[in-house]
C-alpha cells in the first residue's frame, strides 16, 4: 500500500517545522513504513497529476478549500484513489471559533478565524472518510458530517525521536526545575491557570526554578526573576535533554471546546524520559495513561487543585522515574484505519527509511532532524 500525505501547512518551505505536520504526518509515515507501507508527505503546491497513479491512498491533512485543495481532490477523485480527511484540531467547527486559541489568544479577529473554520468545514464536507486524533473530534466530526467514516488514528511518538533522545539523556540528573513548553503563542491564554499556584508554590520553595521554553507572555515580573528562566524554542531533536533534566513539567490548559479535544502531547513528550507531568485533567490523556505500559511513571494533578499537587513534588522524598528506554514501546501505535493492510514485502523494503517529501520548488527539505528548530 502506498500512501501520501497531502498538507496545506503555512510553513510550505519546512514542513516538519510545523507541530501538526510533524505528529500527523511524518511520525505517522515513519510508523507505517514500518509496517510495511511506502509512505510520503508532500506540500499541496507540489502536488502532480501523477502521483495519482503512483499512489493507492491520499491523506489531506487539515484539508481546506482553495484552488490547490480543489484540483488535487479532483484529479484524485478521477482516478478512484482513496481520499482521506485527517484532523487534529476542531478548527472545522465554526461555532467553536469563538473559543478559538487564537481568538483567546488575541492573535486574530473573530471574523477571520470564522472564514478559515468555514473553508476547513467545506473542504471536509467532500470527503466520506476521515481521520481525527481523538474521541472528542470524532465526536464533533460526526455531528457535522454523519453519513461520514470516522476512525481516530491516535497520535503518537516518533521512534527515531525517541532513539535520539535515548541517546542524548543518558546519565542527566534532573534538577528542581519545573519546565513549561508551550510550543507557540496559543497557549498564553491557558498558563493563567496554573500562574498563582506557581508563584505562590516558588515563593515557598526556593530551591525550585521555573524555566519556560518557547512563546509565552505572562507576568514575569511577579515571579522571583532570579529563579525563572525563559529560553526560546529549542530544535525538536534537542527537546529530551531540555525535559530530561527537569524534575517535573507542566501542561495546563483552560476549559475549552479546542483544549477538550487535544490528545496531551505535552504529556507524551515528557512522560517518555520518565518526567512526571503536572497536567489539566483531559479525557484523553487518562485514557492514554490507562493504555501505557508505563503509566506508573506519570504523576499528574488528577482532580486535585494545583497548590496540593505542586506541594506534593516538592516532598524530597519524591523522585521523578526511570525513562522507559527506546525499546519499551508505551503509546498508542498508529494503524492503517478502514481496515487498510500493509504488505508484508514491503516491510523489508520501507523499514527504517525516512518518508520522501515532495516540496514546492526552492523549499528546504522540512524532514524532523538533528539540528532543526521546531
């Protein structure tokens, strides 16, 4: 089975760049080359009539309408391939963009958040089968489009990641540090969650630090300056060292349609180098945690309020747990979904190759490696 993954992400020029992409696209493409499938990722302004031909099953990832959608879903369609709608992120709901992170966030106007949930909705309004990461989605997906196949294919970690990072962690102690890794902007409007039991949990501990990696505008003034320290994104492959060394992270999220629906990668990210998570309770990461082999490594906030759980860590006695190791696999492993099979040849021939990517002319190649900043 030869499957390609179709993105419209803004970051054209380095695809692996963008977080959705990477999780979605090319840590599902490394998992199905294991498996046996060939599978690529291309821009949709580098798509060819002929990779009609040359492949059995097409992934739109976060599909929306434009002229690029609208021609690569025709020429598809013409020849009788398989067309996928894959979503990880409720941005095809247009009643839901008033809660939208970048609403919250102040990053854009209501008006223009709708019109990108509409293009989204209309573009997926052509599809009989989709993709979402989470029950949830699958939840709200089937509301708007019911004569639809709907299957959640789970998010999950990258084996080259984690092989990596093995590598890089070994023998890092972790210090009092509680690290935060928003990733981008959107998150300004859930730290406001956690920001008084923070302060007031590193005003009574002054052993502890708080780094921040990665955008994030918060009342840093407030906080004792000389223990929080606030870095800038570091490359993906570098990120297990950063979190390796903290004694606990922490993922909060407000109370929203969008956040409901997320599938906590920030509690995958951590909890593989045996750092406890401080997280928002989410119907997703507790199912998650029920299916990992290593769930005994995650502490999180469960329901209690986050003053008792910070205090909890900052109990001497409390360790933070051995990293499972890159052998251990403790997360969801991706499928092939509607019942698609690999082929047992192909296992021998794909395994271990790095998906090819088909970029737009004068692009970098966007590939997740050593070195790139994410």
């Amino acid at each position: 089975m030869k499957i390609l993954f179709l993105s419209q992400s803004q970051r054209s020029t380095q695809l692996a760049a963008d977080p959705s992409v990477r999780y979605r696209c090319f840590h599902l493409a490394e998992e199905l080359r294991r498996q046996g499938c060939l599978a690529d990722i291309c821009h949709m302004d580098a798509f060819e009539p002929e990779f009609a031909r040359r492949y059995d099953v097409f992934v739109f990832h976060r599909p929306r309408i434009d002229k690029g959608f609208a021609r690569a879903r025709s020429i598809i369609a013409d020849a009788g391939r398989l067309a996928i709608a894959d979503f990880d992120d409720l941005i095809f709901d247009v009643a839901a963009a008033h809660a939208s992170p970048q609403i919250l966030s102040r990053n854009a106007s209501l008006f223009s958040v709708s019109r990108q949930h509409a293009k989204a909705f209309k573009a997926l309004e052509t599809f009989d089968h989709v993709t979402v990461s989470t029950q949830p989605l699958t939840d709200r997906a089937r509301a708007l489009l019911p004569h639809a196949k709907i299957e959640i294919v789970p998010n999950g970690l990258s084996a080259r990641w984690c092989q990596y990072g093995w590598e890089r962690t070994r023998g890092i102690r972790p210090g009092r540090i509680v690290g935060y890794f928003p990733g981008t902007s959107s998150h300004n409007h859930d730290f406001p969650v956690v920001e008084d039991a923070l302060r007031a949990f590193l005003d009574q501990h002054r052993d502890f630090h708080f780094l921040v990696v990665g955008p994030l505008k918060f009342k840093s003034d407030l906080f004792p300056t000389e223990r929080v320290k606030h870095l800038p994104p570091v490359p993906y492959y570098e990120l297990p060292a950063v979190i390796a060394g903290c004694w606990c992270t922490i993922a909060p999220l407000a109370d929203t349609p969008f956040n409901r629906c997320k599938s906590g990668l920030k509690f995958f990210e951590s909890a593989a180098w045996g750092v406890p998570v401080a997280g928002t309770p989410s119907r997703t990461c507790a199912s998650t945690r029920t299916a990992a082999r290593n769930s005994r490594l995650i502490q999180r906030s469960g329901r209690k309020p986050w003053p008792p759980w910070l205090g909890q860590i900052s109990d001497r006695n409390f360790q933070p747990g051995d990293a499972p190791g890159p052998r251990t696999p403790a997360w969801p492993i991706p499928r092939p979904p509607f019942g698609l099979k690999p082929s047992p040849r192909g296992a021998r021939t794909h395994e271990g190759r790095a998906p090819v990517q088909h970029l737009a002319p004068g692009s970098r190649v966007g590939e997740a490696v050593p070195g790139q900043s994410l």
